[in-house]
C-alpha cells in the first residue's frame, strides 16, 4: 500500500469515527388540537363518546400523542360564548394528512364547527 493510500485510509477513518459522534437531526412538525364538547343541540361529548373516537379514529392514524383537558371558552357562529370541556391532543409527526383526517372525522362526527389546530416545527435530535 502506498503513504497516498495509507494517509486516504486514515483521513476517511477519522472522518467516520468523528461522524459517529454527531446527532443526527431530523425536523418534524408539533401540531396541537383542541377538540370541543359542546354538541349543537346543547349536549355534551361523554367521555367513552371521546375514548371511543381516540381508539377509532386518531390511535390508527398516529406513531403516538399526548392528550389532557382543559376548560375553554368558544365563540360560536351565532356570537354566543359557551364554556366547555376541552381535550387537546398534541402529536410530533413528518406528515400532517393524518391530523387532517382526524379533525374532519371529529367535526363530522360530533357536528363541531371546528377544531383550533396550532403547528409549529420541532428538531428532533438522535444519536
């Protein structure tokens, strides 16, 4: 072997030994849902209703998710604020067809007027 490739060799084995040593980024997008209760005719979404509709329609759909309640205010259509129990859901995925599916099916489901979806971007750092 020639100094040429000795000194080749060397250089492209300290160069894989030091990439080993790099995280690897990858950039994925956080979207938050916040899926109301309140039905149109003044009833409410019912928890196995809900646990129903994550087991159906959003576990499916998704790698994983977090979800917790909260109380929220909504001003509907008509220009009435209701009060009403919350669930978000928070989910870090590449492709946002599957959060798309799930706020269409929710509305059509429960007849909702909408679902507030917040994005942003995440970096996701592996080693």
């Amino acid at each position: 072997m020639t100094a040429r490739v000795r000194s080749s060799l060397a250089v492209a084995l300290l160069l894989v030994s030091a990439c080993a040593h790099f995280d690897v980024y990858r950039v994925e997008y956080v979207d938050t849902l916040y899926f109301g209760t309140m039905k149109a005719d003044g009833s409410s979404i019912s928890d196995a209703e809900w646990k129903r509709f994550m087991n159906d329609v959003i576990v499916p759909r998704v790698e994983g998710f977090t979800t917790w309640d909260a109380d929220g205010l909504y001003r509907m259509s008509t220009g009435v604020v209701q009060r009403e129990r919350t669930h978000i859901v928070q989910f870090v995925h590449a492709d946002g067809r599957a959060v798309a599916e799930i706020i269409v099916a929710y509305k059509k489901k429960f007849a909702q007027e909408s679902v507030l979806r917040l994005r942003s971007r995440a970096g996701l750092a592996f080693q």
